[in-house]
C-alpha cells in the first residue's frame, strides 16, 4: 500500500507571520523613497550632506507642512479644503495690517512689546477658525459639496486680501515677530522645530485619541459611525475648524518669515500641499493615512527644491517633478489597496 503524504493547511499564525512585514512596509514606503533621495542627492550634488542642507529642508518644510496637517485631517473624515491657501494669506496680511509699519500697515503698538507675539497669534488663529467653520457649516448644515464651497472660499478670501491691502505690500512687523522665524535653538530654526511639534500633537490626536479614530472611521464609512452613535457631523466640523486654524498658524509663520505679506502671498502653495498629502499615503477617498507619512512628503518635496536650488537649475523644474510625484503617488496607493486587500 502506498504512503500518503497528506498535506496540512498553513498555521494561521504562520501566515500572519508572513504578513506581518507587510504594513509596516505600506505605512513607511515614503519614508523609504525620501532616505533613497537623499542618498541619491549626497552622492550626486557636491556639498549636499551637511547639517546646514537638512535643516534648511526642515525650515523651508514649515508652511507646506502645517497647512499639510489641516488638509490631511479634512481629506480623512472623507472632505475636501481648497480654501486653506488664501486663509493663510489672509490672516498674514490680517496681522500685517494692524502692526505692520510700512506700506499699508496701521503700526499697532502694544506695551509690553512682548504682548505682540500671543495677541496677533490668537487673532490670525481665530480668523482662521472662523473661515473653518464657515465651511464646515456650509458642507454639513447646508449639504453643500464641499469642493464647491472651499473652492469658493479659496476665490473669495484672496479677493478680500487684495482688497484689504489695495494691492500693496505690507512690511516691517515688529521684532518680537520676526525673531520667530529667524532664531535657533540647539542649531534647529525655530520654525522648523514648530513643524515638529505640530505633527506630533496631531499625529497622536489622530492615532491615539476617540477623535481622531473616529474621524479616520467616518472617512472609511460614515454610516458605520453614525449608527454606532458617533456623532459625525460635529467631528466633522471640528477638522474644518482645525483645518482653518492651521491655515492661518501657517500665515502667522509665512508673515513672521518674511516681515510682512503681499497680496500673492503663498501662491501655489495649496497644490504642493496637496502634492505632500497624496505623497504621504493619505487616500483622497478618504478614511486612510497618517501624518507620518505625510510629513515625510512634505520633507521630500523641499528635499527636491532644495536640491534644485543648489544645483542652479531653473525653479519650474521643481514644479515638473512634484507632478511626477502626485501621479506615482497615486500609483502607488492603487497598489498599496491592492496588497492590502490580497495580503492583509
């Protein structure tokens, strides 16, 4: 009689074993493409691996960065925000307005001086926030696509920053404000540790906190979340006021940086954000990514820029690879549901 082998099934723990590589690689898969780079950028660009290289990238990374934190919260709970770009520029010439002291600026004082720096950054904030939740009213209450209505407000709002200022420049904020954007501390800009600080309060709010579970859930479905009793809605609107407040936060910064705002100030920036966003494996369908991801896009696009700038090459070059950039992105969150829906 003839010995059969019979075959046995694979332990599930021996598959899960298998797998268990397999997110870290999907979630990190930026992070990969960004040290690949700038290995890439060090061995070919004479004099581009040094500290002051990398924390210009980090610095220059700021802008993009925190308005890259809002969106992604937006795009997430499953909504869109086109608007955050002239929120920002609105809420800088806002400050730069009331205690700018050149061109259209009225020259506010305050005494103590130091007063300057919490007053115009709860005022740009707040005006931010107030833009947000306009938005959030007219998308939630209202039913209003939210494309539309950002879209709407991103046309309006820069309206009203030229009409504010007449189209002139404002300039010469007062020294307190400046000297956010142009001290160190431990040889890190200022700045750049503020980018810091932002994705990691909200990377944990998003990761570790009801809230952000459930918005990452009411992007995926939000009917699940509804009938669970979440309040969708609300949570909803909280991303949009979240969103706006970031966006002006981005302005004060961009205002500190360069003394002032312009009426163009900022502009473009809302589509390298959202080139950084896509980049980092944040799904325009809404429910998946994560802001470590997202701050690693937003460290590659100025890691290119950077290393355009250095090698003299002309800026629209910048502009050629983030596009190339956005559609492999997209590629490659194609694939990634692909191995997710296969494998895990």
């Amino acid at each position: 009689m003839m010995d059969r082998t019979v075959a046995q099934p694979a332990s599930p723990t021996a598959g899960r074993r298998g797998r268990a590589w397999i997110e870290p690689v999907l979630d990190n898969l930026v992070w990969l493409i960004l040290l690949v780079v700038l290995a890439i950028f060090s061995l070919a660009i004479p004099g581009f691996f040094q500290t002051g290289i990398f924390t210009n990238i980090l610095e220059q990374s700021t802008f993009v960065g925190v308005l890259a934190v809002g969106l992604s919260l937006v795009i997430i709970a499953g909504q869109m925000d086109l608007s955050i770009e002239s929120t920002m520029a609105l809420a800088a010439m806002i400050t730069a307005l009331l205690f700018g002291t050149a061109g259209a600026g009225l020259g506010w004082t305050l005494d103590p001086p130091w007063l300057v720096v919490p007053v115009t950054l709860v005022g740009a904030i707040l005006v931010g926030c107030v833009v947000g939740l306009v938005n959030a009213v007219l998308v939630v209450r209202f039913k209003i696509n939210a494309f539309i209505v950002t879209l709407a407000g991103f046309i309006a709002l820069r309206g009203a920053v030229v009409a504010s200022s007449g189209g002139r420049s404002v300039f010469g904020l007062p020294a307190e404000i400046r000297a956010v954007s142009t001290s160190n501390l431990f040889g890190i800009p200022v700045p750049g540790l503020i980018l810091i600080a932002v994705f990691v309060v909200f990377g944990f709010i998003l990761r570790k906190t009801p809230f952000g579970r459930h918005l990452t859930m009411i992007g995926g479905n939000p009917q699940a979340p509804f009938r669970a009793g979440i309040k969708v809605d609300r949570l909803v609107m909280i991303a949009f006021v979240l969103a706006g407040g970031l966006a002006a936060f981005a302005g004060w910064l961009l205002a500190a940086r360069t003394a002032g705002a312009t009426a163009n100030l900022g502009f473009g920036m809302l589509f390298q954000t959202f080139a950084a966003v896509v980049i980092g494996g944040v799904s325009l369908k809404g429910g998946v990514g994560g802001l470590s991801g997202v701050f690693a896009g937003v460290l590659l696009l100025a890691a290119i820029q950077t290393a355009i700038n250095v090698m003299g090459m002309p800026p629209h070059y910048t502009q050629v690879i983030q596009g190339v950039l956005v559609l492999v992105a997209v590629l490659l969150d194609t694939l990634k549901t692909s191995i997710r829906k296969r494998y895990l």
